[in-house]
C-alpha cells in the first residue's frame, strides 16, 4: 500500500488501529505490487489480527498473576516416579474442562510441582483466550481480611474472584481455615456454580487447586470430573 499521510496515521492511532497502521506501514510494495487492492487489504488485516491476539494473550498472560509466567505443560518431566498421566495433561491443554464447567485437583507433596502445573495450566487457559487468575491460598486469605475492613471490600472481592472464567488456587487447605475464611469459600464457589440456576448465560466457574498429599509420595492429577 501506497505510504499514509501524518494526519491518516495521526487519525488511525487516535481509533486504537495501531496494528493496523503498523501492518499498513510493514507491507513491502515491491512485493504486494502484483496484488489487488482486496489482496492486499487481506494480507493487512490478517497481520494486524495476528498482533492484536498476540497482544491480547500476553495481557491476559501478564494479569493471570501467575508465580511461574514460564511455566509450560509442553515442558512438565514425565518421569514414572512422578505419577503424571500424560494423555491426561494432553486433555488438560485442550482447555476442553473449561467449557464442560469440570474443576481438577493437583495432589502431591511439597516440591513436586503442584504450583508449576497449576501456572502452566492456567498460562495455557490465556493461550485460549480464557480469562484466568492464579492465587496463593495465604494471599486469598489475606485479601479476604483486607477487604473486610474496607466499606463494601466484601463484595467486591467476592465478584473480582467470582469473575475469573478460571481460578487456579494453589497450596488449598494446607491449613484449618478459619470461620470467615469458610463462609467465604463457601459463598465464592456459590456464586461460581449458582448463576446457572438463574441466568441460564451464565456458565459455572471452574477452578483448579492443589494440596499437599498424605498417603502416596507420588505426585497425581485427578482427572476432570
């Protein structure tokens, strides 16, 4: 495409069209000169979509708070020892329980990554374009308390964790909760499971969580269910 103006620029900018003014600027002219103009409009929009989704999965990726942003489940040792199933971890990085409403459970000790998994579940779940959020269960917690003492904190804190498409809780229960913390809980998977009662739109919320196992030394996936 022929070279734009300042002011067509200027006016592209002001609309947030930077990915297409960028694959506007981009386009090499010797090589498009033997397109149409519908060609080569395609070739534009097609390079500015692929830079906005980019865009877009990196910010939900960067807002996921997540305590491994590498994290990657293409990357998770399958060592025999470990217990990880990996048709099932295969299943997990379709994001496929999300849509069929299902939480999944990671069970293991300490140092056996739970909270890996976790991350790269919920970094995967951005890679689709699924809103997620990764939260220690002692950061949950002190939210919780913070948010108490500020004048309707309850609520918004209920509705900011109840919004998440998926909600990664990693280290659960490691201790006896106290009675604010399970009316809390309580009322968070309500209002993640109970729209649909009400508002049929409304899909239920899944979760992931992972806890520290006490029977088996091996680390286990609980497959959706």
């Amino acid at each position: 495409m022929s070279a734009l103006d300042g002011e067509t620029k200027r006016k592209l900018r002001e609309m947030n069209a930077g990915e297409l003014l960028q694959a506007i600027d981009l386009q090499d002219e010797i090589l498009s000169i033997s397109l149409t103009f519908e060609e080569r409009v395609r070739l534009v929009v097609d390079d500015a979509y692929s830079t906005f989704m980019h865009s877009k999965v990196d910010g939900l990726i960067r807002r996921a708070g997540l305590r491994y942003p590498n994290a990657d489940l293409r990357r998770i040792d399958l060592l025999d020892e470990r217990g990880l199933n990996r048709q099932v971890l295969t299943q997990l990085g379709t994001c496929s329980f999300v849509t069929r409403q299902q939480n999944v459970v990671f069970q293991g000790f300490t140092g056996s990554g739970k909270s890996y998994l976790g991350c790269a579940l919920a970094k995967r779940a951005c890679e689709h374009r699924i809103r997620a959020h990764s939260v220690r269960m002692p950061d949950l917690e002190e939210a919780w308390v913070a948010a108490q003492d500020a004048p309707g904190g309850a609520g918004k804190f209920l509705r900011k964790y109840a919004a998440f498409t998926l909600l990664v809780i990693d280290e659960w229960l490691l201790d006896k909760p106290t009675e604010s913390m399970r009316t809390m809980l309580l009322e968070l998977m309500e209002r993640r499971y109970g729209e649909t009662s009400c508002r049929p739109s409304v899909k239920p919320r899944p979760f992931v969580s992972s806890a520290r196992a006490s029977p088996t030394p091996k680390p286990a996936i609980q497959a959706p269910t």
